[in-house]
C-alpha cells in the first residue's frame, strides 16, 4: 500500500463567492450555509475511508470544513500554520477591480509572476512553496503509506500541486484550477508523485455544484 495525499479545499465562504481576497487570521470568515453543506457531503463521501492523518490550516475556514470528517471517522485534526492560505498584505478584504484600479502596477506584476511577486506586506509564491514543502516532508517522514486529508485553501493546494509536479510555482494560476470544496488525490508512489484527480468535487449534489466556486 501506498502513501497517498487527499487535497481538499475549504467549502465556500462570502468571499470565494465574490473572488475576494482572503489569507490571514485578521480576515478568516467562516463558510457559508452552503459551504458548510459541502463539508457535510464531503464527509459523507469520504468519512469511511482508514485515514491515517487529517492536516489542516488553522484558519476558521479550514477547521469547518475538516470538523465533519474528523468527527465521522473519529481523528483528530493536526493543524498546521505552513497550510495557510497566502498572506495578501495590505490588499487584505480587497477585490481584484479595486486593486487593478488602486494598485495597478504592482498587482499586473503579481499576476504575471506571483512566485516572486508579493503584495504590499504579503507573501511570494516561493515562500508558500517553502512552508508547505516542510509540511509535506513531516507527512512523508511520519507515513510510508495509507491515507492522508490536507485541507488546505486555493493558492496552497495549488502551489503545492506544483511542487510535487515539479512546475514552477509561478504558474499555479494557469496549471491548477481549484474550485471550493474541490479534491485532489496524489499518490506517492515509487516512481514519483501520480496524480489521479484533480478539483474533484463530485461529492458533492448538482445545486452545490452549480454555485460559484472562485
């Protein structure tokens, strides 16, 4: 048996409805009505599963969303700040239009390389990569195989997705969609990393599926 990394993303939040950015503890909503339904489904898809591990950021959002499974299959959660989702800095709370009006220079050049780009007082893509990458070494270490949940928000899972398939981490943007609720399965097999889903979000009911997933 395998090594094998579930990937979820947090459930849908106020602002994932509206594209809005999220990162730190001074600006952590919950999930919404709908968003907690999707941990419920979540849970009930994969509650079952023998997992070894749940890893979760330790952001409101996360815990909410990792709290259904956990409670199903009985584990506690491991909670990790290197799964937080990246510090936006000053353009906390903000909307992509504000900040291509507000900010417009430096925000064209975040989206252009965001690896080595940071927001006024935030995070660069390396430096996520850096912290998750000792996350995923911790995992590693600790399992040889069986199941492991990492729940995780958007630019984190995506970047660490690139880490593992050794893509730059300045194209996380434009290698990875990652919807809320979505689930990515990498198992670690003796040849490398071997991705069999990515932004899965199948357990999840058709009106779940249908709201908007930024």
């Amino acid at each position: 048996m395998s090594l094998t990394l579930y990937f979820l993303r947090h459930g849908q939040t106020a602002y994932s409805k509206t594209g809005g950015y999220c990162g730190r503890p001074e600006n952590d909503p919950g999930l919404t009505p709908e968003g907690i339904q999707m941990a419920i489904a979540f849970a009930k898809t994969y509650g079952d599963l023998p997992w070894k591990a749940v890893y979760v950021s330790p952001l409101h959002r996360t815990i909410q969303t990792a709290t259904p499974v956990c409670e199903r299959a009985g584990i506690s959660m491991e909670l990790r700040d290197g799964l937080k989702e990246i510090a936006y800095g000053s353009w906390e709370g903000k909307h992509p239009q504000v900040l291509y009006q507000e900010d417009h220079d430096l925000y064209v050049r975040w989206l252009t390389d965001p690896a080595w780009t940071a927001p006024p007082g935030g995070e660069r893509g390396i430096d996520i990569a850096r912290r998750t990458s000792q996350v995923l070494e911790e995992i590693e270490q600790k399992y040889c195989e069986g199941n492991i949940l990492i729940v995780s928000h958007k630019a984190t899972i995506r970047i660490m997705l690139c880490g593992l398939m050794g893509i730059d981490v300045g194209r996380y943007r434009d290698r990875f969609a990652m919807p809320v609720a979505g689930l990515s399965i990498v198992e670690m097999g003796e040849r490398g990393p071997l991705f069999h889903v990515i932004g899965d979000r199948s357990h999840l009911d058709s009106y779940l599926r249908s709201l908007p997933c930024t």
